[in-house]
C-alpha cells in the first residue's frame, strides 16, 4: 500500500501548469494538506530559495522525488 505524502516532503509536478509558469517536474514542498488529503498545496522555490509561486494541487498532479 502506497503511503501519503507527508507535509514538508519534496514533491514534482506531473503536469505543466502554465497559469502559474511551472511545467511537469518542477519540484516543490508540501505546505498544507487538506483533512481529507486529496489536496496539496505545494511551495515552489527559485535556486536563491526564495519562493516563485504557492499552488493548490491534487494529488494526481504530483509524484514524490
């Protein structure tokens, strides 16, 4: 049984999501779960580690790393 990803874990996109300028395999952390754990909400990081984008997803829109 697959276990659920967990709040502050490395996740990757699976999908692109333009709206927010992120493609499939961008990398995030897991901020927030929703109770019911069907959705994520991931922040993306600049490689100077200041935040890029904070987005909403489900959880078939991201892998764990």
């Amino acid at each position: 049984m697959r276990t659920m990803i967990q709040e502050l874990e490395r996740v990757a996109l699976k999908i692109d999501m333009p709206e927010h300028h992120l493609k499939a395999g961008d990398m995030g952390t897991v901020v927030d779960i929703t109770s019911d754990g069907q959705e994520y909400t991931i922040e993306f990081f600049t490689l100077d580690g200041e935040t890029y984008a904070v987005v909403p997803v489900l959880t078939t829109q991201i892998r764990r790393v």
